[in-house]
C-alpha cells in the first residue's frame, strides 16, 4: 500500500491528520513537480493509502475518490473548502498555500501544475 504525507513534518501534519480522522478534511492539493521527482504515478480512484504521522507510522486508511489535474489558478472553491483547512473564501485558501509553498522554496503561480486528490477516510490505525 503506497502512504500519504499532509503538509510538512511537525505541527502542521498534526493538525491536517486530525482534520481527516474528524472527516473535516476530504481533499489535498499537491504539486505535481513533486511526482516528477519522485517518480511517483498519480494516485487513481479507488487506490488506498495509508495516512502517515510524524513518526512514519500510519494513523489511517483513506480511499481516493477522485484525481484532477488543474493549474493553481484553476483550483475551485468546492476542492479548497473540502480541504477543511477553515478558509473562508478561495483568496483566502490561495493566500495560505502559496505561503506554504513559498515557505519550502517552491513558489506557485497562476499556471503551476497541481494535482487535486479527493478522499475519504476508510478507518483510522
């Protein structure tokens, strides 16, 4: 079974895993540069994946529902508001993961190509 990281290590990990053992959160966004260079296939409906903590160790069991690949600009406000991150409009969710990226030196803009997942949680570890 291949895993899932949310966000980085730390805190902000912490806090996206209990969002998805609470059923807040359904959806993440990622870069698709990253697949590139892990050399890593996209995910596929119906795939499932182990949710990973800090320490590595898988906290849940999560099925993909759906894959889309879309430039950040394109990204809607049905995916960013199922991330369950509490954004209050898409500017707002544009605004937090573009300081996110920036923060580990991958800035986005307009036309970055990202890869919207949709998931739901199976069972927690």
């Amino acid at each position: 079974m291949r895993a899932l990281e949310l966000g980085t290590a730390g805190e902000i990990r912490e806090r996206l895993n209990a969002l998805v053992l609470a059923e807040r959160k359904t959806a993440t966004t990622g870069l698709l540069t990253e697949y590139v260079e892990e050399t890593e296939g996209l995910e596929f409906e119906g795939e499932r994946l182990a949710l990973l903590g800090n320490d590595g160790d898988s906290v849940a069991t999560i099925e993909i529902t759906g894959v889309e690949l879309t430039p950040f600009g394109g990204v809607t406000w049905e995916h960013a508001a199922a991330e369950g991150e509490g954004d209050r409009s898409l500017d707002e969710w544009r605004t937090g993961h573009r300081r996110f990226w920036e923060g580990i030196d991958t800035p986005v803009d307009e036309n970055t190509p990202m890869v919207c997942l949709r998931f739901r949680l199976v069972a927690p570890s």
